[in-house]
C-alpha cells in the first residue's frame, strides 16, 4: 500500500513536471513564433526599402544618362558651328586677299606679255 501510493505520488509528479515542460515548450515555441514573424515583417521591409532604392539608382542613372546625351548633343552642335565659323574666317581671308591676288597675277602677265 505504501508502495502504491510513493508510485502515485511520483506519478502525479512527473505528470506535472511533464505538463509543465509542454507549457514550457509551448511558449518557448509561440515566442519562436513571433520572432520568426518579426523577422518577416523586417526582412519584407528591407526588401521594400531595397526594391525603392534600386528604382531610385535606375532613375537617377537614366536621368545622368540623359544629361550626358544632351551635353554629347550641345557639343557635336558648338563643334560644327566652330567649323562653319572657321570656314566663313578662311572665306573672309580669301575674300580680302583675292583682290591683292588678282592684281599681282595681272602684273606678272603684263611683265610677261
């Protein structure tokens, strides 16, 4: 009779260590839980957060791109103005120099003839 009841107490014992442990491990879990949730939560925002900056780097990149494409233009546009400037120059000097030209090329054939 004795024996029954320390098998009973012990019993009763490890049946509420036993529960206590569940109820342990139960929370232990649900705390893993909303950890893994929190995680999720900070690892969607730093996607997001990612994800705008990317588009930011794509549009500040596009924007330089078209910046360069302008300044690529307005310098081929100053280029060739600089070319018909100099042309016009060299057809200024021409000009002014034709007459000087005409009248020394007349003298040698007037010498000659």
């Amino acid at each position: 009779d004795g024996k029954i009841m320390q098998l009973r107490s012990k019993t009763d014992r490890l049946e509420e260590e036993n529960k206590r442990i569940e109820e342990e491990k139960k929370a232990d879990l649900e705390q893993r839980d909303g950890k893994i949730m929190q995680l999720r939560s900070k690892t969607d925002r730093l996607e997001e957060e990612n994800k705008r900056i990317e588009e930011e780097k794509k549009a500040d990149m596009e924007q330089r791109d078209g910046m360069i494409m302008q300044h690529e233009k307005e310098i081929s546009r100053l280029e060739h103005e600089n070319k018909i400037i100099y042309f016009c120059r060299l057809l200024t000097v021409f000009a002014l120099c034709f007459p000087v030209i005409v009248d020394f090329v007349c003298k040698i054939v007037e010498s000659s003839g």
